[in-house]
C-alpha cells in the first residue's frame, strides 16, 4: 500500500490529545499543519500552569501512550472488536496546542489582476470555506476536485475528539483556596480557547492530587466547588487520581478511556450529522471566488456527492462501525462507476483524472478492508475484482486503455494491497498452527487452510469460482509478481524513441507519448525503462524479487513445498537474468540442496536449477559448490545432493 497515500489507506481510530503530561517522541513526526491547511485563523490552545513533572505523572502518561494504536494497525487485533473499541490513536503535547484555522484566508489579490498592482482591500461580503473545500480558491482542489489526503490527516492527526488536560491539585491548607481558583480559572480559559475555534472537541480535565480523600477530607469539598464554577460533568469530564500503585493507575486510565469512549464517538456522530446535512442541501454554495484560470467548470452534484459519501465512510470508520462504513463506500463506487458517473464525466487528459482515479483506489480499498473488518472474506474477494473489472472496462473505453505498463503496474499494486491487507487482519483461518501430532491410527493432519471458506450467505453447496474465495496472502503476492513480470517486459518494449528524456525528445513527441502511455502510480518512460547507457530509473528486479519472496514466506508457512521451490526458481532466474549473481546464490543453494525434482524425474526443472547453480557458484568464486554441481552436470546418473556435497567438503 505504499503507492497510496498513506492518510488514504491507514486505519482511522478516533483521535485523543494529552495536555500537562509533557511531550512524547514520535515514530513519524507530523508535518506541521500549516504546510497542509494554510491560513492565519490558528487557534491556541495553551495554558499557564507548568507541566505535571512527578514519576507518577510520567508513569501516567505511558500508560495512556501504552493505549495509542499509531503504530500498530487495526487488523492486528484481528476481529476481537471488543478491544478494537478500546483502542485510539493519543498525541501528548505539553501545555500548547494548535488547531488548524477552520475557514480560509480571504482573497487578497484577483487571480486575473496582472502582477505588481495594488492588492484589493478585505471585503466583509466574502463567503469563507475550509482551507481544503473545492469553494476556496487556494485549495489544491479548488475548483473542481473531488477530494485530497490533507482533509483525512485534518481529522487524524489535527483535530481531537477529546481534549485531555492534567492538573497538579495540591493539599496545603495555606494554599488551597488560592490554588482552587488559579485551577478554575486555567480550566475554564481551555474550555473558551477550544470553543472560540469553532470546533466541537470535547474536553476533560484530570486532578493529580498528593492526598487521598481519607487523607484530606476536604478534597470533596473543593472538588464540587471547581464542578460547579467549570461546568464539567463529574462523571464524564472530571477524573481525580489519588496517590496509587501502578496496578490502580493502569485500572484509573482503562476507566478513564472506557468512559471518553462513546464521548469520542459521539464527537464523530456528530460530524456525521453535519455532513449529511450539507449533502442534502438543494444547492451548492458559491465559491470564495470565481474560477478565472484553466477551467471554469465547478464540481457538479455528483462530485459532491462522492465527496461526501467518502466522509461518511470516513467517519463511520472511526466511529469503529464498519458495516455503515461498507454502505457509505459501496455508494461511492456506484456514483463513480454509473452511467452518468465522475469517470464517465471526466475526460482522460484533465488532471483531476489520476485524482479520480486514487480516490476510487481509495474508496475500494476501504470497502475491502471493512469486509475483512466484518469477516465477510468471500464478498471483499468478490469486491477486489468486481473493482479490477469495472476499472478495466472504463480505462478500454476512456482512458489510454490496459495494455500498457501502467496497468500492469496498477495491477501488482492491487494485488499487492490485497495481500497486505489480509496479513494485517491477522485472520484466524490463516493463522500457521503446528500439525496435528501422528498417531498409531491417525496420521500426521495439517490444519492450515490455503483459503477461506465461503460465507454462511452464500447457500450450502453452491459452488463459486476459486478466485472469489479468499485465498492466503501468498496467492495475492504471487499475482503481483506476476503482473510485476508483465509491467517489465511491457517497458522494454517500448520504442527507444519513447523512453528518451523530454529535455532530448521534440514537444510533438512528448506529447504523443503522454497520450499513449498511463503515468498514473508510475514513473513515465524515460525513467520507467531508461535508455542503455542511462543511469537510474525503476529496478523492476527489485521489485519482482521482492514479491516473490513475500510469497514464498506465506507458501512455506503452510508447508506447500512445491509451490516455494517454484518461486525460488522464479526469483533466482530474475537475479540471474540481472546479473545480481550473490543473491541468485542465496537464493538458489537452499533449492539445490533440497529440491525433490531430481527424484521425481523433473529433469528440466532439475537441471535448470543446476546450471544455475553452477553459473552463480562461478561468479562468487565458491569452489565446492561450483565443483559439485560440476559433478552432477557431467554425471550419467542422479545423485543425492547432500552425498555429494558431503564428499567434497570431507576431502
């Protein structure tokens, strides 16, 4: 999946800040909102009471941290859903926080007003939009595009559901009453901050307190009191943490998490309903601005339409409610794919075509992964190529058509998708067991199925194809290797005159070429298949090799030996083919020394297998090896590998 972007294709979890705990390193820093959602309506979120610093505090922090789910997918909680809705994604960041501006920056200057005149004066009778919305004319979607990653990332990583802030609350009787309203007084500035933004995130304070209640039994008392003055629901909104063990702190934090979440669910219930309004509007709002460059044309009823179906989906998922989500994106496909849809209505050559095209990408993957989600593994093999056909025939009938690289390329990529999606799942039928032990009236039984079998829907004996059954990831990465194969043989046939760099090539050239060829996820061709003599370029080895030998580790999981020592053969004739004579090496010792070709009387597969042997033993000037299968070229008969090989190495 790392040909999409990643906010398209990773799992939404509902999104949680932590603020007083201090700040927590990140595996993948995110890039500041301003490069993202440009404009000067930031609104800060800070307070000034210092940092909570004790150990427990930063024991406390990891416990919440412990509970983040960043970096560790949905799927490997596999369909325990239980725990999935336990599970969000925290940020921990100190006292200061931003969120994004809600509305663009109005226009300054007219996108026809020749350069250097005088800039136009803020008018009050501007219709401001998201930063992001296809009506603001500094948005990379504006005017007529459909979708982009940013508004994904906006809610994953910018915008909270919850906001948490961590308070010290001391017990010195001196102190107190001082202290109680400093606290009140910081609480309820947070609360006003968030609200002046305009969004909905909810918020929640936690007290770290010196004492316990039996220890200082005014500590109600003035709990009631800050109740009271914030207007903070005791049960929902404001947690008191004792002095506690770590068996209490990790209970105190699963309470507090298990109390946030239908709070955090409802923040995206709510946006739910927001966008459901807006989708049932009779009208479309006027632009900030008029389109005056390129084309006029603004997005019509059916791109509004996909847009906000993709946000239902969208939120639904992090609602954790996936059989809403399905519906929401099996609306977008129709819209995209009917006849009147975005795909018949966009012309092939308009750059928001490849947009179109990675939101479809976008849109199907989601609706496969939420049927693995449901464990509905037949229908989401049946949407991966119910997908793959309907993108087909529409690429045939307006686009630069499939028998390109491009295509094939797209098509390893999603084949490729589907292996990773179902690895991620961690689905129970796939899961490698040991087999069941022999006995002396049983033999040894395997018990690792090569695929899923069909759903309780499908009637009892009903026979399907077997490529609408859910085969292991193996089966996925083996077609992406596949289609890897075809893509390269594709780019070296193209012309040279084709793969010559635009900079050499004349205009009328580049531009038929541009007509021909689908650039969509690829590299265009002069960097696809460089001229000899050229450096750089895309490593087709690299990238066939390595889906071969994704597939082999599924294969030889489940023991089917003859299936991996064919993919050996594969790889090691690609890294032969390249000259890459260290790895073809690796690759094919192991093959040599155990394939069971030789017994079996495959003597084409066995000798294949040999003087390929014997050629990478050469170049890495292994003389046993290189002697050995010396040997077995020039022997009349069949020998055992290991006899051989056990005689050179003793003499």
């Amino acid at each position: 999946m790392d040909a999409y972007p990643p906010e398209y294709v990773l799992h939404n979890l509902p999104f949680i800040v932590l603020s007083g705990l201090g700040t927590a390193p990140e595996l993948e820093p995110r890039k500041p909102f301003q490069d993202l959602l440009p404009g000067h309506a930031i609104s800060t979120v800070n307070a000034e009471t210092p940092l909570v610093t004790s150990d427990r505090a930063q024991q406390l922090l990891e416990e919440f941290l412990s509970h983040d789910n960043t970096n560790t997918p949905w799927e490997a909680h596999g369909l325990d859903r239980k725990r999935t809705l336990a599970e969000f994604r925290m940020r921990a960041v100190g006292r200061n926080f931003q969120l994004p501006p809600k509305k663009a920056d109005a226009p300054t200057t007219s996108e026809t007003t020749p350069p250097g005149s005088p800039t136009i004066a803020a008018a009050t009778s501007w219709i401001l939009h998201s930063p992001i919305s296809p009506l603001s004319p500094r948005a990379p979607v504006f005017p007529d595009g459909v979708m982009t990653p940013v508004w994904v990332a906006k809610h994953q990583d910018y915008i909270p559901s919850v906001f948490i802030a961590f308070f010290d609350f001391t017990t010195d009787p001196i102190t107190n009453s001082l202290h109680d309203n400093h606290l009140k007084s910081e609480i309820i500035k947070v609360k006003e901050q968030i609200q002046r933004s305009g969004y909905k995130t909810r918020f929640a304070a936690v007290l770290l307190s010196d004492k316990s209640v039996l220890e200082a039994p005014d500590i109600d008392e003035r709990l009631s009191n800050i109740r009271r003055n914030t207007g903070l629901d005791p049960k929902t909104q404001l947690f008191f943490l004792p002095p506690s063990s770590p068996v209490e702190l990790r209970s105190f934090v699963a309470t507090v998490l298990a109390t946030l979440k239908p709070i955090s669910v409802e923040y995206y219930r709510d946006l739910t309903k927001r966008a459901r309004r807006k989708k049932t509007r009779s009208t479309i709002p006027p632009p900030t601005a008029p389109p005056t460059r390129g084309t006029s044309q603004v997005l019509g009823y059916p791109g509004w339409g996909l847009r906000y179906e993709f946000k239902l989906g969208v939120f639904a998922e992090f609602r954790q409610e996936m059989d809403a989500a399905q519906r929401h994106y099996n609306i977008a496909l129709d819209i995209l794919f009917g006849q009147e849809g975005i795909f018949e209505t966009t012309a092939s050559w308009s750059p928001r075509w490849d947009e179109i095209r990675l939101i479809a990408d976008t849109i199907a993957l989601r609706h496969v992964r939420c049927q693995i989600s449901s464990n509905y593994l037949t229908s989401a093999a049946q949407t991966w190529h119910k997908y793959k056909t309907k993108l087909k025939d529409v690429l045939d009938r307006r686009g630069k058509g499939t028998s390109n690289y491009g295509w094939e390329a797209w098509e390893s990529t999603w084949a490729q998708t589907m292996a990773q999606l179902i690895q991620q799942a961690d689905l129970k039928v796939f899961r490698i067991t040991d087999p069941l032990p022999e006995s002396e009236l049983l033999p040894s039984v395997d018990m690792n199925p090569v695929y899923a079998p069909a759903e309780k829907q499908f009637p009892t004996g009903e026979r399907l194809p077997p490529w609408e059954l859910l085969q292991h990831a193996g089966y996925w990465y083996k077609s992406a290797a596949d289609h890897a194969k075809r893509r390269y043989l594709l780019a070296r046939d193209m012309p040279e005159e084709d793969r010559t760099p635009p900079g050499l090539s004349p205009a009328t050239k580049v531009s038929n070429r541009n007509q021909v060829y689908d650039h969509y996820l690829v590299p265009e061709p002069h960097l696809e298949f460089p001229l000899q003599g050229t450096t750089g370029g895309f490593e087709h080895w690299k990238d066939i090799v390595g889906k071969l030998n994704a597939a082999i580790q599924e294969f030889e999981a489940r023991r089917q030996y003859r299936k991996v020592h064919q993919l050996q053969l594969e790889a090691a004739r690609t890294l032969l083919h390249v000259k890459i004579f260290d790895e073809a090496f690796k690759v094919l010792r192991p093959l040599w020394e155990n394939m069971t070709w030789r017994k079996e009387g495959f003597w084409s597969l066995a000798s294949e297998v040999v003087w390929g042997m014997h050629e990478a033993a050469l170049r890495v000037r292994n003389t046993e090896i290189y002697v050995a299968t010396e040997w077995e070229l020039n022997s009349s008969g069949t020998y055992c590998v290991s006899r051989i090989y056990g005689k050179i190495l003793t003499k």
